[in-house]
C-alpha cells in the first residue's frame, strides 16, 4: 500500500478533529506528517509556500450559498486569515492563512451558518457540483439541487465513503447549457428524457470515468443508464462505492475511478452495479442538453415573473474579504439574500426584481465585480498558482490577469468573439486548461541560460454534448512574450473554428456558438432593459 492507505489503515481519519486542541496548545510544528495528511479530510491544508499557516476549503454543495453565510466567511478571512478568498472551479471558497490555534473558534463559526469543511480533501466525495441557477433557469429540464443535497447529505461523515482510493468528483445537473464540465467528472448526472410505456419521463443520464489529472483528461464515458430522480442518491452511492471497493490502491497516481472502467469494460461495469442494485437498469434516455455552452454571467430573466439574476465575475476567483462582504450586503438589499457561486470563478445573486435591477447594476461594488465582462474576462480562469500551492510551477492568476489585458489591447475582441482562456499551474489540472478554447499549463524553461515562468499552449478543449481534449500546440513558451505570440494565435483558433456548429438531433435550426438563445433565457442588454422599465 502506497503511504495514504498505511495513514488510513492506522487510524479512522475523522478522529483527526480530537486532536485539534492538542495542535492548538503545542503548535503546527508539533503536527506529524500522517495528521497533516488527516487534516485535509476536514478541509484543512498545510501549504509549503506558507508555513505555519493553513488554507481552509469550504463546502458549498451546488454553490448555493447566503448572504449571512458570505458575511461570516468574509470575517472569518479578515480576523484569521490574509483577506483573501479564492473561488474555486468547484463552486467552493477557500480561506488563507489560517493558524492552528484558530481553528476551533473558526469552525465554531462556520458551523453556526450552517457551512462545513468536512471530507473537501484528499481520498473523499469532493463537493458536489450543480447547475448555480437550478430552479431558476426558465428553461432547465429538472432542478436538479434536492438531489445534490440529499447525496451530500448522504456521504458526509458517513464512515462508508471516507476511505475511497482518491478523491471522486460528482456532478448533477438539470441545465440545457452545459454550465458545468461533466466529461471531466468521476460521476455526472445530465439531463435527459424517456419514453418508457408511452410515457416521457423526466431525468438523467450517467456519464463516469473523467478527470483531468492522473495523466491528463479522459472525457467521461456514457454508461447507457437512464436514472430517475428518486433513484440517484442510491445509484450515485453505489458507484461510488464499487469504486472503494475495487479501485486500485497501489499508486495513487492511477487509481482514479477512469482507470477502472479501462480496466473492466463499460459492460462489466454496469453489470456490477446491476448486482450491487439488485435489480436491472435501464438504458439511457434522450441527452437534454444543448449545443451551446453558457456561464450564465450577466442578466437574466428567471422563472418567476418580474425576477432576474445576476452573474458577476469575479476575475481568475481571487476576492478580497471585504468584496464578498458586500455582495453579501448586496444580496441581502437586492435580493433575498441568496447567493450562487459559479464553477467559472462568479457570483450570481438571484431574485432581482425589475424594479431594483436598475440602481443594483449602478452599485459601486460591481465596477470590480463584472456583469458584462469582455469576452476574455468572461472566460478567463486561473487555479491558485505557487503563492499558495507547492505543486504549481508558476503564479497564474496576476499573470493570467496581465496577459489577458494586454491580449484585449491588442485584438478586436467584437471579430474574435467570446474564447476561454484557462491556466493551470501544474499537471493535475485545476484550472480545466484541457477543456478551455485556449489552455495553458505552468512550468519552468531554460532561456538564454536563465530559468523563467514558461508555459505550454494548448487548444481546442471543450466539454459538453460533444467533448473534446485539448491539444497542445506549443511547449516552453515564456509568460512575458505570451501576449504576443497570443495576438497571433487567437484570430486562427477562435471558438467557432476550433469547434464546427453542429446540429442537435431532431432540432430544425443550428445552434450558433458563442450567441444568446432565443426567449425568456436571453441575455439582457442593460441599457435597452433599464429604458424600458
């Protein structure tokens, strides 16, 4: 067994949380290597580029979060941390800085609002992801969000998913716009309908196996299994758990639930889940989902009459403490104090009326917190980077900002149309860099003798109803000529190049990329809108 699995074996990681006031009394250095490794099952990381110092991850399951809950997180950041709040690709916040002595009081708190950093690391059911405008989308096929509850609350604390092989990644969602990248999940319900009896029902679809790390992106595998709503927590937990009881356990870098179904076949795979059920599955309904991919950044009519919501972009997921404090405030005043977090790094506050849309969109807060952001910033999105991770190879998010500024100087952004631009820092992919129009990936080149902050360049990546992996087109290019080898990049490998309009089976018209659909679901323009109420 590789190390983690010995830790494991040892002891039950979760009465690691006895022990926190022992490491409070006798410091971080008194910590042994194995706890710090438990820790992370509650969301606690010891960083080597900050010693002493701990980043904490939060769990926001399907990124609905509230206004008071905003509020403590951005005190808890302002009295214990740095100040600084990142906003992860899977709708979660992570606090910085954090001391040992303080965690007690900080998960006090944290508990108070009813948030939770439990299993958010290592060998766990990391949070669950969902659609951030389920129940509010005009146009989703389910909402989907009772469901990603119900199995969070199925998994958490739960001894039986404590001790996977790796971690395992779950996405559900009722969206028709591919918000989320389900083909880079372990685990991702879609959306989809069946005609069973002569009766259309309402579900999903199973797809399984994707990842990004552990030797780059396998896009998931269509299992060919319909799922009705009431049936997911069960058929979610036990594939979950086949993966515990039969992923390898040996090196930890192919052990990824991918690796398993390679190794037994789409078909023995679903015949041990049959076992496991104990009764048949049915085979896949009609995919819901649409051509297009959309963010839902900007404004947006809802469901309910005379109500909108508001994606604001936060830019590469890095806000500061007082920021998220007045979008709670914002939420709060505007809204009903809800908030959603998005899987590309924004914030979308719901339940605007018409009435308020116009002075929220004046609010001083939203000159840093875009809602119509350019067609870079839009899509511009960076992990954490080497201040505060030691497997990066280079800082991304100040450079990721600084390139893409420089690329909007340069090029007609209304003739490129919208592209993603995604960095990531190491090979384990946090920033989804496979999966953007244009990726890059962080190292170290050899360059007139010196060594500097370089980067691979890849393109064409795309998630969604026809996925496909990035490929890399240049290697070891430096950060500070990137704008420029950029400037003539992007003209020839724009979205719609890269990725040819395709028509949805049985629909009459093609779904152009990059354009806002038709109906209730437009984007709206602001100033039209505002004239006109």
């Amino acid at each position: 067994m590789n190390k983690v699995e010995i830790l494991k074996a040892e002891k039950y990681v979760l009465d690691v949380k006895n022990d926190l006031a022992r490491f409070a009394r006798e410091g971080w250095e008194s910590i042994s290597e194995d706890d710090v490794q438990r820790l992370k099952w509650y969301g606690l990381f010891l960083r080597k580029p900050t010693p002493g110092f701990f980043m904490l991850r939060v769990r926001i399951p399907n990124g609905f979060a509230t206004a008071n809950q905003l509020r403590v997180l951005s005190l808890i950041a302002t009295e214990f941390g740095n100040g600084v709040i990142d906003i992860t690709t899977r709708q979660q916040f992570q606090i910085r800085h954090l001391r040992i002595e303080d965690v007690a009081v900080v998960c006090e708190a944290l508990e108070s609002v009813g948030l939770t950093t439990l299993q958010t690391g290592i060998d766990n059911v990391r949070n669950i992801m969902g659609c951030p405008v389920a129940g509010l989308h005009p146009k989703e096929i389910i909402d989907a969000s009772p469901w990603v509850r119900a199995l969070n609350r199925h998994i958490l604390n739960n001894p039986e998913f404590v001790n996977l092989p790796r971690k395992f990644n779950v996405a559900i969602t009722g969206c028709p716009d591919n918000c989320l990248h389900t083909e880079t999940q372990d685990l991702a319900l879609v959306p989809a309908v069946k005609t069973i009896a002569g009766r259309e029902h309402i579900g999903f679809n199973i797809l399984a196996g994707g990842k990004l790390g552990s030797g780059g992106y396998r896009i998931a595998t269509p299992l060919n299994i319909f799922v009705h709503p009431e049936e997911v927590v069960e058929v979610c937990a036990e594939i979950i758990l086949l993966y515990r009881d039969h992923g390898c356990r040996e090196s930890r870098t192919q052990n990824r639930l991918a690796f398993l179904l390679d190794e037994w076949g789409e078909e023995r795979f679903r015949e041990e889940l049959v076992l496991r059920l104990k009764r048949p599955l049915e085979g896949a309904g009609q995919d819901k989902r649409l051509n297009e991919i959309k963010d839902h950044m900007g404004v947006f009519r809802q469901k309910k009459s005379k109500m909108n919501f508001v994606g604001l972009k936060v830019i590469v997921g890095r806000i500061q403490a007082e920021e998220l404090f007045q979008v709670a405030e914002l939420a709060h005043q505007y809204g009903n104090g809800e908030i959603r977090i998005s899987p590309h790094q924004a914030l979308i506050i719901p339940n605007v009326t018409d009435k308020g849309l116009g002075d929220f969109l004046e609010e001083p807060a939203l000159k840093n917190l875009l809602y119509a952001p350019s067609a870079i910033q839009k899509n511009l999105v960076s992990c954490v980077g080497k201040d505060y991770c030691h497997l990066a190879a280079i800082e991304t998010k100040s450079q990721a900002v600084e390139v893409a500024r420089q690329v909007e100087d340069k090029l007609d952004l209304e003739k490129v149309g919208p592209i993603s631009m995604h960095w990531s820092g190491c090979p384990a992919g946090c920033g989804n860099h496979l999966v953007a129009d244009i990726g890059f990936l962080g190292k170290k080149a050899k360059v007139n003798g010196d060594i500097v902050d370089a980067v691979d360049i890849f393109v064409g990546g795309r998630a969604g109803p026809h996925p496909k992996q990035a490929v890399k087109i240049l290697e070891n290019v430096p950060c500070d000529r990137l704008p420029q080898v950029l400037e003539n990049i992007i003209p020839y490998h724009t979205r719609t190049k890269m990725h040819p309009i395709r028509k949805k089976r049985g629909a009459n018209k093609t779904l152009k990329m990059g354009k806002p659909i038709t109906g209730d679901q437009k984007a709206l323009s602001p100033k039209p809108f505002l004239a006109c109420i």
